[in-house]
C-alpha cells in the first residue's frame, strides 16, 4: 500500500486582494454649532443645544 505524501495545502496568502474603494465613513450629520459635536459643553455638561447629540 502506498501512502502518497500529500502535500499540505499551502495557504494563499490574500495580502495581494485589492482593497475596495468604498471607504467607510461616519454618517455626516449638522454638527452642533454650539458644543461642535462633542455633545459637552464648554462646563463639562450636557450641551443643551443638541441634548448631547453632538448634532442639531
Ligand atoms: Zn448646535
Ligand atoms: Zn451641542
């Protein structure tokens, strides 16, 4: 009985696939004009102007 030496399969490394041109980017919203989206105040409290949105 022969056993063949098969040889284990070598991984293609998929570092060659193109990358895809659809970037992923955030949602673009109106930033808010008073706190500019960081949704704090300038107090280190909840802007009031969006609620902490960070947008209005
Ligand atoms: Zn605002
Ligand atoms: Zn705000």
């Amino acid at each position: 009985m022969t056993v063949s030496a098969a040889d284990p399969t070598t991984p293609t490394p998929s570092a060659n696939t193109p990358a895809p041109d659809t970037v992923p980017i955030p949602p673009k919203r109106w930033q808010c004009c008073h706190c500019g989206g960081c949704g704090v105040d300038g107090y280190g409290e909840t802007c009031r102007h969006c609620d902490g949105e960070g947008f209005c």
